[in-house]
C-alpha cells in the first residue's frame, strides 16, 4: 500500500485550485520593494507630511533630521518614536512603508552617526535590510545613512 498523505488540496476543484493559483500569483511585493518604492526624498516627504498633518512634526524636517550628523541620539529616538506612531496609523502599504523606513533610517542613522542601537533588535538582524537599502534606495542622502550604519555595526561590533 502506497504511503500517500491525502491533503484539503486533494479536494479542490479545479475553479478552486484556479483561485488558489491566482492568488499565489498576485503576491504582494516585500517590504524592501516598497520602501525602494517610497524611498526617493520627494516621495517619502509627501507622504510623511501627508501622515503628520495636525502634528508638529514635517516630513522634511523629520528626513533632515536622520540625515543631518549633527543629529543627537535623543533627537533619533524622537523621529523613531514619531515613525512607530505613523506606521499605526497607516491608511496603506505605501503609508506603512513610509513609516516603516523613517522608523529604519533613524535606527540607522543612530547606528552609523552614534554606534548606539536604540532598536530593541539585535544590530546584526539590520544587516541584511540596510545592505539592500544602501544598494537600492535612488536617493543617495537616505542610502548614505544605510552605509554608515552597516559600517557601524562592523566597526563597534554591536
């Protein structure tokens, strides 16, 4: 007797296993394609504002800020703060997104401006997400703050 294991696919007609098909085929982008996607400075500023409307903070202000060397590490623990409060809010993926990189480019920018990890995340899981940023993203100012925290990490070994 074959040893064969039955499954709810087994059962599926073939509309169902249409369907199913379809799905698999539609699958969403990663989250590096979208934060490529949001990732130029006009487009991630739009949307930043759009999000902090009523609030004190801009989306330019907050992008000069994760950038900027002069940048404290309280000041990167507050845009971080304000990035997790945004992605909460977030009425889409490209608002999601948007937020979500804030949220990455000010772990970041503590990373590579100060070798301090202000994420609850071990540095080393970053690696991989900041590599492909600092190759992908178009703008080079939000690239650069990826590159210096990759050296960062190597350098500080956090």
């Amino acid at each position: 007797m074959p040893d064969t294991k039955a499954t709810i696919v087994d059962s599926f007609r073939a509309h169902q296993l249409r369907e199913l098909l379809a799905l698999g085929a539609n699958l969403p982008e990663t989250a590096t394609e979208w934060f490529v996607d949001v990732g130029d400075w006009e487009r991630l500023e739009a949307l930043l504002t759009e999000m902090c409307i009523g609030g004190e903070q801009s989306g330019n202000a907050l992008l000069e800020t994760v950038v900027s060397s002069d940048a404290t590490l309280e000041m990167l623990i507050a845009v971080k703060e304000v990035a997790k409060r945004l992605a909460t809010k977030a009425k889409g993926k490209p608002e999601r997104a948007a937020a979500t990189l804030l949220y990455h480019l000010s772990v970041a920018s503590a990373l590579g401006q100060h070798g301090r990890t202000i994420s609850s995340r071990d540095p080393a899981e970053h690696l991989p997400l900041y590599a492909e940023l600092a190759e992908e993203l178009s703008d080079e100012q939000l690239a650069a703050v990826f590159k210096r925290a990759i050296r960062g990490i190597h350098e500080n070994r956090l």
